[in-house]
C-alpha cells in the first residue's frame, strides 16, 4: 500500500483497531498483537487501558508473514495456551459475533476455520497439537497448506464480505467510497 494500512482511517478509527477490538469483545482469553519492527503503534492506543491482551514486535517479519505467525503461536505457547486464533488485522468486518462463532465450535482437538463456499480462511483456531506444525511454516506461506492436509476441519460459513481485505490503496478507496457500508459486500 506504501503506508501503514493499519493506521488508515476506518469507520470510527482506524483500520487495524476493528479487527483488534472485536478480539477484545469476543470470548478470546487473551489477545496477542504481533507487530512489524518499527510500527508506531497507534492503531492500538485506543486500547491502552483495556485489559486481556500484550503486543508483541516479530522482529523477522520481512522474512514473510510465516515469521508473525510463528511469533504469535510462540507467544501462546509461553501463555500455555490450548489453541490459537489466527486473524488478520487488515478483515475489519470480522466481528465479535464471527470469532464467538468460531470459539464455539471449538473441541480442544479440532480446527475451526471461517470458510466462504471455496476456501478456508482466518480467522481460524488451532488446537495446540498444531503449534509444532505451525512453527514450521516459512516465508509467504501461511496456514492454508495445514489446512488443506487436514480431515474434519469445521468451517464456520461467514458471509464474503466478512473476508475484504484491503492490500491497495484501490481496495481502501472502494470501500471508502461506500461509506463503510458493509451490506454492498454481500
């Protein structure tokens, strides 16, 4: 995008603090932000005084988006964490509603992936039996080629709007042409 997405305005803030609070209003124990080197934070000041969450700096994060997930699934680890819920900060129509969703699905044993007719996507839960797999990860690869080995994932439909990101700055300027209406995308 050639800006930090996360700082640009959104709705009522900014872009990257929807999909961190709606972790903080779901049922999640503990919310962990991972972060790149260097970024200011400001998308989560708004969050300063709240409880039940740490951020934490992937310091490898230009090695691929691998390096955060691992550094989060590290972080759970020391939390002694039963599962892991992978999100992405950039999905601002994922909600408290969705995730809670997703958390009762749960089992301890399985994965819980958000699914759009085609695919699995996050957010998705893992149970910690899958830590090890997940720290194997490398480079640009994400979670989905664990996903794809896996039987008996539960996908929770979510609507497709749920899944817009924003990676341009054409994708940021649609939505911001509609209002931030959300109804358009389904």
């Amino acid at each position: 995008m050639g800006v930090n997405k996360l700082e640009l305005p959104f709705k009522v803030g900014m872009l990257g603090s929807l999909g961190f609070s709606a972790a903080l209003d779901s049922r999640l124990i503990e919310t962990i932000a991972v972060t790149r080197r260097g970024d200011p934070l400001h998308w989560l000041a708004p969050f300063s005084q709240r409880k039940g969450w740490t951020s934490i700096e992937c310091a490898f994060s230009d090695l691929g988006l691998s390096e955060s997930l691992k550094a989060g699934v590290r972080k759970a680890q020391e939390m002694d964490a039963c599962g892991v819920m992978v999100m992405l900060a950039d999905q601002p129509f994922v909600d408290a509603v969705n995730l809670n969703l997703l958390i009762d699905a749960y089992t301890g044993k399985n994965v819980v992936s958000a699914f759009d007719g085609r695919l699995c996507k996050p957010p998705v839960l893992f149970p910690e039996q899958l830590f090890p797999d997940l720290l194997k990860l490398e480079g640009d690869e994400g979670a989905r080629a664990i996903l794809r080995c896996l039987d008996g994932t539960v996908r929770i439909p979510f609507p497709l709007w749920c899944f817009r990101d924003f990676d341009t700055p054409e994708d940021y300027q649609s939505i911001v042409e509609v209002n931030f209406d959300a109804d358009c995308w389904k």
